[in-house]
C-alpha cells in the first residue's frame, strides 16, 4: 500500500469516527502512563475498573513508589502479567519522580526511557496527555460515540 493510500484512509476513518477518543480513564499524564502499560494483554474496559478504585487512592509518583510491590500486584491482578506491570509501575513512578521531578516528559524519545513505556504508549501519551501528534501513528482507536 502506498503513502498517499494510507493518508486517505486515515482522512476518511477521521470523517467517519470524529467523536473517536481514547478509551483508557485518566486525569493527567502520570495516571495514562500507568494506564496504557496495564492495557498491554488487557482489555481497556478492565484497565478502567482497576485503575478507578487505584487512582482513588493513589495518585502520585511518591504514591507508587511508597505502595508495597504486594499492594499493587493485589490491585492490578486482574489486568493479568501483574507481577512485572507492578515491577514496571513502580519503576516508572521512581522515573518520573527522580528525573524529572514527578512530571512525566513531553518527549517522545525521553518517554521510551520509562518503564513499561515502548513506542506505541509513548505514542498513545504525546496525543491524549500532551496533544502532540506525533509523526507516523494513529489518532485514535475508531470508536463510534452514542
């Protein structure tokens, strides 16, 4: 398939879905992160359930980096692979904190240095967190409202 193919069916989803948005629940960029790596081999409607009681709770960097490695594979056990998303969570919560004092960063390649964070959720973070398209990725999971 060819480059100026591809554009014009991306155009003609964006016209056919332009209510599509992010399925994934957060209120800001530190919560998607960790909502987009407990996405992986989960489905997002479960990721929502787990992450709206955690977020209640636990909210910030220091948060997840204080909460026993236990506490949080309890949380997260039904989104599945908890044992490394918790090892990786709280990696990426002594990240955020430690080197970029407890903001997540608004670089696609600094993102990547997180843990649990790989291309496609740096990707899904610099649109939804940041509103930063970047080159080369897809807006949205098509989804159609109502």
């Amino acid at each position: 398939m060819k480059k100026d193919e591809v554009i014009e069916i991306i155009e003609t989803l964006r016209k056919t879905y332009p209510d599509a948005k992010c399925s994934l629940d957060f209120n800001n960029a530190f919560e998607l992160g960790i909502a987009v790596a407990l996405s992986a081999q989960c489905t997002d409607e479960r990721v929502n359930k787990v992450t709206d009681n955690m977020f209640k709770e636990y909210k910030t960097p220091e948060d997840f980096v204080n909460i026993e490695i236990s506490k949080l594979e309890e949380l997260i056990h039904s989104c599945g692979f908890y044992k490394n998303k918790a090892k990786n969570i709280k990696e990426y919560s002594r990240q955020v904190l430690e080197k970029y004092s407890g903001e997540v960063p608004k670089d696609m390649d600094e993102l990547m240095t997180l843990a649990g964070i790989g291309r496609k959720s740096a990707n899904v973070i610099m649109l939804e967190a940041f509103d930063e398209p970047q080159r080369n990725s897809c807006r949205y999971t098509l989804q159609k409202s109502g």
